[in-house]
C-alpha cells in the first residue's frame, strides 16, 4: 500500500507545477451580427445535415432489413 502512496505522492507533485493557460472568453458583442436570414439558413442546413440522412434510412428500414437474393 505504501508504494501506491508514493505513486499518487509523486503524481500530485507533478500536476502542481503544471501551468494552466487562461480561455480567451470575451464578453463583447459580435464583430458581425447575423440576419435573420442568415441563422435561418445555417439552422437548416445544419438540420438537413444531421438529421437528413437518419431519416432516409428509418424511411427505407424495411428495405435495409431484406437480404439481396434471398428468396421472398
């Protein structure tokens, strides 16, 4: 036991000098504020991205669930 303290002895003296960069957070507005347009279409786009393809294939599940040449 005594050799698994000295390990996290060792691993803790470690991590202490380690330096942490600071986030660059900034609470100023945006340099470029978008239209309404423009979030409505990045939404969409995103939508049809995501989620487009996961509905093509739970619209044709059936057809995924058939063997090709297998008898019907």
């Amino acid at each position: 036991m005594s050799g698994l303290n000295r390990s996290f002895n060792l691993l803790r003296s470690v991590m202490r000098h380690q330096i942490t960069p600071k986030a660059n957070i900034s609470a100023k507005p945006a340099k470029h504020v978008l239209s309404a347009a423009e979030q409505i279409f990045v939404m969409m786009t995103m939508f049809v991205t995501i989620l487009g393809p996961s509905g093509w294939i739970l619209a044709n599940l059936e057809e995924y669930k058939k063997r090709p040449g297998a008898a019907e």
